[in-house]
C-alpha cells in the first residue's frame, strides 16, 4: 500500500527541499564574489557574438506567451 508523503516531501512544483537549496547555492554564489567574473565569462567576446546573442534572446522571446501582468503589480510600490 502507497504511503501519502509528508508536506515535505511534495515533489514536482512543490519539492520544498529542493526550493530550499536552490536558494541556499543562490545565496552563496551571490554572497561569493564570483558574480562579477562570471558575468565578465558570460559577455560576447566581440560583436557578432553580441549580435548571435541578441538573435537568440529575440527568437526565444517570440516564443513567449509573455509575462504575468500580477508580476507587474507586485513590482510597484505599495502593492
């Protein structure tokens, strides 16, 4: 017989533990001082880099449903 989990171990959307970590790595690579250098790795090497970048970026963004107008709302002031 199945067992029900625990409200921790929802999986899928809701895998809290792996929510958990995620922040956790996220939090300590900000905190790290590797930001800057990966940052300056992850700029175009020169224009037509920059210029395949940029394709890509507006390729994958024609592909969007775009974003949630609630995201908007929260990013205001008060809201």
């Amino acid at each position: 017989m199945a067992t029900t989990p625990s409200k921790d171990q929802v999986q899928g959307e809701g895998d809290y533990n792996a929510g958990r970590r995620y922040d956790k790595a996220s939090r300590e690579f900000a905190e790290s001082g590797k930001v800057e250098p990966a940052a300056r790795d992850a700029a175009p090497d020169d224009a037509r880099e920059a210029e395949d970048m940029e394709r890509a970026e507006a390729e994958g963004k024609s592909h969007a449903k775009g974003e949630d107008p609630l995201l908007d709302q929260r990013r205001k002031p008060g809201a």
